[in-house]
C-alpha cells in the first residue's frame, strides 16, 4: 500500500505543544549537559592523577562517572539537535545503536551500583583482608563482567528491531530512541520483544536492589557490634555515598516505570520529562554526592585548585 514506507527515517521528538519554546527549554538542558560532562569529567581526572585514590572503591566510582559520561553522551546530541535546529530525522540504524547503548548502559550502571556495593561489604565486614580480596585484577575482571553483562543482554531485543517492517507512524515519543518506543511502530509479532525485557529487568535492575538491600542488612549487622560509638559512626559514613547513588538510581528507575504503567492520564509531557529525569538526574547527582560525602575527593579537588591557582 506505501511503497519503501518502512525505510523512511524515524522522526525524534521534543516536548510536543511547546515546540515555540525549544530554544528556551535548550538553556537548561545544556546547562544539565555541561554540569554532568564537568562532574563526572573531573572526577575521572582526579581519580586518575591522584595516587591516594588509586583504591577499588574508586576505580569502581570511575567506572560510574565513566557511564554516566557515555550516557550523556550518547543522547546530548539528538536531544540538542531536537531542541536547537528541530532536526528531527534519524535513520534507522543510527536509532537502534542509541537504544542498544542507552538499555546497555541502564544495566550496566545497575551492575556497578552492585559491585560498589560489594566494595563496601568487604571493606566494613574484613577490613584486614581488604586489599588482598579487592585487588586491582579482581576490580578489572568485576568491571569487565558487568560491562559484559549490559552489552551482551541487550543484544537479544534489539537485532529483531532491524528486520522488523515499519509501516505505521514513524514519530517516536522522545528526542532519543527507546526500544520501547521504536518496538510499538513495528508492524510484527512483537511478543519476545515485550517478554523480554519484564525477564531482564527482573534478573538485572531487580536482582541487583535485592542483593544490594541484602548486602548493607550485613553491612549493619557488622557496624551495630562495633563497640565504639565513634567507630561506628565512620564506618557507616563510608556507605553514605553509595546509599545516596543508589537511592537516586533506583528512585528514578521506579518512578519511570510507575509513570510508565499506571500515569495513563498523566499528560504526555509528565512522561517525556520522567524520561529525561532518569537520564539526567543520576549522572548529575553522582559526583555532587561524593564530592560533598568523600574526604578524599575533597582533598583532591582542593589540591587540583590550589595547583591551577598557583599556576
């Protein structure tokens, strides 16, 4: 009936109805772009110049400020192109590598939430032997697999998008793409593409909140028989940041699927700015915690200035 229809590119979205105002909402999404790259930029910096952080707790926060980067990164540039010239177009295979990146990087920043949490478990329940079960092969080979683990399972929902035929609308409902998204345009049986990601979830986001939970119960069970008050006190300080980053992370996922699932009459733009707030609100909140919460990154920061001032 539409002949080729399925090859027209997809059309991106920005916040329908306010279209006149694009350039004025543009000003602080920028603003949160260049907020989340400095962050997260200095932090990598920091843990990389500074020897006194060369320990796994903080090679486990450079692979969180190294996602929440590539995050931002990947979707900075249509959501800028959206907003500033109205470049709505996107072929498909430039779409489907967004979606793959973006779900891949959802889970593996799940996956490292896990692993720093499994930092702090050994650090707080057999400080002595610490250093000799998180060693730096170990904290590679641990980010390794998480990163595996992200790319890998997305592989499986994201391939049939390609051979999918596209006969109906091609307007996506965000300024980047979702698989969830391109999926409903799919003129296809679409059944494993619905299934499987409610599995992954359940057996990544899902799974990796419970082990947490279940780490920092052992976690306190450890820090209320430490005698001193004091003591006490400092090894629950060394979570404070990790609780925070994950509280943020996981806050955002519920609330993006409680929108998702139950806000059918919320308007749609209550649904694109949910979207928006859980893949800027974490990578800009990662680095403010830890640099208001981390002594030593505090240190380090101030060091970094007073060399530049000197200089």
């Amino acid at each position: 009936m539409w002949p080729n229809i399925s090859t027209a590119p997809f059309l991106l979205t920005g916040f329908p109805g306010l279209e006149a105002a694009h350039h004025w909402i543009s000003i602080p999404f920028f603003a949160v772009y260049v907020s989340v790259l400095l962050g997260n930029g200095t932090l990598l910096y920091l843990i990389k110049d500074d020897h006194s952080l060369h320990e796994p707790m903080y090679y486990f926060l450079a692979m969180l400020a190294g996602t929440d980067l590539m995050v931002t990164l990947t979707t900075m540039p249509t959501v800028m192109g959206v907003l500033w010239m109205n470049h709505r177009e996107m072929s498909h295979g430039a779409c489907f590598l967004q979606a793959y990146i973006i779900h891949s990087l959802s889970v593996v920043e799940s996956g490292i939430l896990l692993a720093m949490a499994y930092d702090r478990f050994i650090a707080i329940r057999t400080p002595l032997r610490y250093n000799s079960i998180l060693t730096n092969f170990k904290v590679m080979k641990t980010g390794m697999g998480v990163l595996m683990r992200g790319f890998l399972s997305l592989v499986p929902p994201i391939v049939p998008l390609s051979w999918f035929p596209y006969c109906r609308s091609h307007v996506l409902s965000h300024a980047f793409c979702l698989h969830q998204d391109v999926m409903k345009l799919a003129c296809a049986d679409i059944t494993f593409n619905r299934v499987y990601p409610v599995i992954l979830v359940a057996l990544t986001f899902f799974l990796d909140a419970l082990i947490i939970l279940f780490s920092y119960i052992l976690i306190l069970k450890t820090v209320m028989g430490i005698a001193s008050g004091e003591e006490r006190a400092k090894a629950l300080n060394t979570c404070v940041s990790h609780i925070s980053c994950v509280l943020v992370f996981y806050i955002t996922v519920i609330g993006l699927t409680f929108i998702h699932r139950f806000g059918k009459q919320a308007p749609h733009v209550v649904h694109i700015t949910m979207s928006y707030v859980y893949f800027l609100f974490p990578p800009i909140m990662n680095p403010i915690i830890y640099s208001i919460k981390t002594k030593q990154i505090q240190r380090s920061i101030i060091r970094l200035f007073s060399m530049h001032s000197r200089a």
